[in-house]
C-alpha cells in the first residue's frame, strides 16, 4: 500500500517551487532570452549559466512530479471527480490569470490602438508568452491530463518491469533525437500558440517526463533509486553541464549534440535530485510542510510579487547578486504568505 505523503518528492516539490521564484526574480539582473518588465543596471553574470542550467532540466522535473502525482489522485478518484477537479484547479486559476491580470495588464501599458477583444486574440495568437504568463505550465499541464486519460490504455497494459539503471540512458537518446528534430524548426524561446502557448523546443522534454511520471507511479520505480544513483547521475550532469557551457573546440556545433547534453542535464540533475532527497531529506517538519501546501499557491502568485519587489529596488545603490537574493526571499515569503492567507478561505483552499 502506497504511503500518503511522500515526503523526499514533496521536498524535491518545494525546491522547485523555490526554485521558480529565484528563476523569475533573476529575469532582472540577467542576461535572458525572454520578455520582462522589470530591467535593472545591476547586473549579476552568474544569472546566465543559472538560467541555463535551469531550463534543462527545472519544468520537465516539475511535469514529471505533476505526472506522477495525477496518478496517486486518479487511483483514489473516478475519472470524472477527477476531471472535475482538475478543471477547478488548474481552469479557475488560468481563467483568473489570463482575463482578470494579464490582459488588462498588457492592454494598459500598450498604446491602445485597438480594441481589448482584437488585442486580447492579438496576444494570444501572436505573443503567447504574454497572454498566459507564467501559467503556460498550468494551461500545458491541463492539455497533458486530457491527452493521458485519452490515450492512457497503453501505459495501463504495461506489464510490471523491474527498473534497470540503464533505462535513463535509453530516455536520453530519444528526447535528444526528438528534441534535435523540434529545433531544426523551432529555436530556444520561440513561442507559439497551439491551442495553449508552447515553446515547442521544449515540448518533447515536458511532455515527455509528465508521461514518465505517470509510468514511474505505475511501475514503482522510484523504489529502486538509490544513494549511488545520485553520484553516477549528478557526474553526468555536471559533464553535460560543462561541456554545453565551455563550448570546447571539438564538441560538434550542431543542434543533435546541443540536444543530446541538454538531456543528460535533464535525466542527470533530475534522477539525481530525487536520489538525493530519497536518500537524505526523506522526512519534515513545520516550515517545510507550509511550503508544500501552500507550493501551487506561490508558484500562482509569485511572478507579479517578484515584479513589484524588482520594481523596488530599482535605483537602490546595490550590486545586482544581493538585489537578486533578497527579491528571491522576500518574493518567496511574500507569496507564501499571500497563498498561505488565501487558503483561509474554503472556496479557494478547495482550488489552491
């Protein structure tokens, strides 16, 4: 019988979460490849190997754990209830977000040459980033469940495999060659809209590990991570990681080796991670469980707290690596407390 917490991969959970805050509070102090609001003359250099590093491998983990989780809830729901669920949780906070902050946002700081109903399918259409926000995840993660529970007979019929330390290496190889393919056409940061805004470069990496965390839980691998795991994989990472970052003169310049190193991040930092965190943060207590309860609520409300406390220090006489760690702090309290308030009420608390 399966436990009710898992303690490690709610842990892994709120590092993320944490994780996103500090992404987002970096946009202003680093070199990125998107749109932000917020641009300030203190800069900080290591932000751009931390964004780096970040998008090989920080959603598709997320996914991943989002997958795996879909499947503890179905096993106690019936699809329906569950559907239903997922419209509340994830609809409500997208529709919220999308009509009722971003929208008029973008429409109020335009030039207002056209009307909100053709500015709004202009935005969707044309620069989807900034018709959903950061809730791309939440409007991709709703499409995912709605494909799973379509299509989910195959996992279903799959017998019960014991997890070999190899399968990881196999999954590499084919997220490098679907990746390599994507971006043949589509490049790092290009967005479109596919009934929800995707950057497709990305697609085969989210996709993917929602559907390995779905078959994870199915097929009980996570029982067979182990402490050494966590060495072997983060090695792997750490080379991966170099190598992309150093550019050596005999590394190919070709979009197949680009693809192939960013999934040895991806596998690396996340079988590495969760190897970790299994291993030795396997457990709780007070401050930790808040920050899990209230994890979708910050990711929720973050963004526009870490832009008000960007928007802040602007003209603060201050290098930009302390003005990154105290908006990543205080964005991260700020929105524990907002979500943590918030889930007082009963209404919200069912959605967040």
């Amino acid at each position: 019988m399966k436990p009710n917490r898992i303690y490690y991969i709610d842990n892994v959970k709120v590092l993320l979460t944490c994780m996103v805050v500090a992404h987002h509070a970096g946009q202003a102090y680093g070199a990125t490849g998107g749109v932000w609001l917020v641009n300030d003359m203190n800069k900080a250099d290591f932000l751009k190997p931390f964004f780096f590093i970040n998008a090989a491998y920080m959603m598709g983990l997320y996914f991943f754990i989002s997958g795996y989780f879909m499947m503890f809830t179905l096993e106690r729901k019936n699809v329906q209830a569950f559907m239903a669920d997922r419209l509340k949780r994830l609809g409500i906070p997208l529709l919220f977000f999308c009509f009722a902050i971003f929208l008029p946002l973008h429409y109020a700081l335009s030039d207002k040459q056209q009307s909100l109903f053709y500015f709004f399918i202009d935005l969707y259409y044309n620069k989807p980033p900034l018709a959903f926000g950061h809730l791309w995840f939440v409007a991709s993660l709703l499409v995912y469940t709605f494909l799973y529970l379509t299509v989910n007979a195959v996992t279903n019929k799959l017998p019960q495999y014991k997890f070999r330390v190899w399968y990881p290496f196999v999954y590499i190889i084919l997220l490098a060659v679907v990746t390599a393919f994507a971006r043949e056409y589509y490049a790092i940061d290009v967005w479109r809209t596919w009934l929800v805004p995707v950057e497709v470069s990305h697609i085969p990496q989210y996709l993917s590990m929602f559907w390995l965390g779905t078959i994870f839980y199915r097929q009980q691998w996570l029982a067979y991570l182990q402490g050494y795991m966590a060495i072997m994989y983060g090695a792997l990472a750490l080379v991966a990681t170099l190598l992309l970052l150093l550019q050596p003169a005999w590394l190919p310049q070709h979009v197949l080796s680009e693809a192939l190193l960013e999934a040895c991040m991806c596998v690396g930092i996340s079988v590495g991670l969760m190897a970790v965190f299994k291993k030795w943060c396997n457990s709780t207590h007070r401050w930790i469980r808040l920050l899990s309860e209230n994890a979708y609520g910050i990711y929720l409300f973050h963004l526009l707290i870490v832009i008000a406390w960007q928007m802040a220090f602007v003209g603060v006489a201050m290098n930009g690596t302390l003005k990154f760690a105290l908006v990543t702090v205080l964005s991260i309290a700020s929105a524990l407390g907002v979500s943590h308030l918030l889930r007082r009420i009963k209404f919200i608390r069912t959605i967040i």
